[in-house]
C-alpha cells in the first residue's frame, strides 16, 4: 500500500521530491542576475549576498536584473510563514524578545538571503510576524522556545508553502 502509481502523479515512498514548489522561485536560465530591489545576486539559482560584487555587476551591460523571489513576495503580500507570538510572558519580555528575533533573522539571512521578515504586528499580548520562507518562521520559533521556554506548535499547509508557528508563555 505504500507504493503508489507514479503516472498519476504521486511519488513512491522513498522517492525524491522536487526541492521547492514555490511558485516565486524562478526557473529562468540567466546565469547571474541581480535584484533591482534589495541588490541580492542570483549566480546559477543559488542567492547570495555581496555587495563588491554586486557593485561590478552593476556596471557589466551583459548581466540581467531581476526582482528576487522575496521583495515579489513582499510586494505581492504573500508570506511563507506566520509566527505568532502571545501570552503575558511576552510583554515583560518584549526587547528581549524581538533583539532576539533581530540576530536570528540576520544569521538565517547570511545563509540564505531571501528569508526575511516582512512585517511585525502587535496587539495587547499577541505579537505576529510574517515570514518570506516558512523555514525561517520555523527557525524563529525554535530560537524562541529555546530561549524562553513555553509552548511551541507548528502546521504546515500540505497544498501550499507556508508554515503558522504558535509560541504562547504565560507567568
């Protein structure tokens, strides 16, 4: 029962799936490119972060400029993670908290550039941030509740690519 048909399009167990299904993730062939927005460099489908080499790139005419999958996310509004934060434990430890949230984002952002916060919102003791990459609202949890402590729950959507993270730590 745990091998299914691949011609109706389901993998077998065990099988490869594709890396990502993200519909922001270009698949075009230029071989380097750059963001117009955020200035990130594309060199054959892997992002980095270089900003001597994005000044040479800058003044070759043979390199292309794009919009990276993340400054279209943000444009477009559609986050790949949710992490919302809550419950009497946050407000005491709100600066904490957030410079916490602050030195995790930039170290994921080392590794990989297109993780980032789109938007921090607060209401009374519920904080809910928005992720470009699930992983990254993953990531920020986890480096909550190991810090903190408290509670930690995550769901994944099975059909779409974003992740809704609960942390919640009453006194």
């Amino acid at each position: 029962m745990a091998r299914l048909s691949r011609k109706l399009g389901v993998e077998e167990k065990g099988q490869r799936t594709a890396r990502s299904t993200d519909v922001y993730m270009s698949n075009d062939g230029i071989p380097v490119s750059y963001c117009t927005k955020c200035g990130v460099i594309n060199r054959q489908k892997r992002w980095i972060m270089d900003p001597l080499e994005l000044a040479q790139l800058k003044e070759d005419p043979t390199v292309g400029t794009i919009v990276c999958p993340a400054c279209q996310k943000m444009q477009d509004k559609v986050p790949g993670g949710f992490l919302t934060l809550s419950g009497s434990y946050l407000r005491k430890h709100e600066q904490v908290i957030l410079e916490l949230i602050k030195n995790t984002e930039e170290k994921s952002r080392n590794k990989n550039p297109l993780g980032r916060i789109m938007e921090i919102t607060q209401e009374g003791d519920v904080m809910t941030l928005l992720t470009t990459l699930d992983k990254l609202a993953e990531k920020l949890g986890k480096e909550i509740y190991k810090a903190h402590g408290g509670n930690l729950e995550h769901q994944w959507s099975r059909d779409e690519n974003y992740v809704r993270v609960n942390w919640k730590r009453d006194l």
